[in-house]
C-alpha cells in the first residue's frame, strides 16, 4: 500500500501495519524516531505539500480539498493555515505561475 498514492483515500496507521507485516507499535515508534514526527503528522505534512503544489498549478480551492482528503474546503483550509502559515487562497495569488 503506497500511502501517497491517493491522498482522497485516508490510510491510517493499522493498515498500514497490516501490509508491510510490522506491528502498528512499530511503525508508530519509527516514525518518531526516522521522520520526527507522528504518522498522521507526516501524512498531514505530505497532503499539504501536494495541496501547493496543486494551487500553484491553478487547481481550484474545493478540488484540492477533495484530492489531497480533506472533507470539506473549510476544514482544507484551517489544516493548510496551521502548516503553511496562510489562506490557501492567499498561497495559490501568489504562487500561481502566469501561462506565456
């Protein structure tokens, strides 16, 4: 299971466990200890990095939401302002770049 395959797809922790045949305590424990961060930390960290990626490409507010998992565009935004420190509205002005 490829857990940035499809962002719109919540895994957690136990499954990821159950596929790659470690314990879930394990996985939790290298994570700390390998990233520095919990594993919904890093997920969450990996769904806002493909969310700016998304907005600079021109990718709408609501449709980014939805494919990096968020369930709503609200909750899409408070989760993007406490990573990025701004709107994603605010991001996508000023990292869009113009077409020539």
């Amino acid at each position: 299971m490829e857990v940035t395959r499809d962002l719109s797809v919540p895994k957690r922790l136990g499954e990821l466990a159950r596929t790659s045949g470690a314990s879930e305590r394990t996985l939790a424990r290298l994570f700390r200890t390998e990233m520095g961060m919990t594993y919904p930390q890093w997920r969450n960290t990996i769904r806002v990095y493909q969310a700016m990626i998304n907005l600079a490409e021109g990718m709408t507010i609501s449709a980014t939401a939805h494919d990096c998992g968020w369930a709503t565009p609200s909750a899409f935004s408070e989760g993007f302002r406490s990573v990025v420190g701004q709107t994603p509205r605010t991001y996508q002005m000023t990292a869009v770049r113009p077409t020539p």
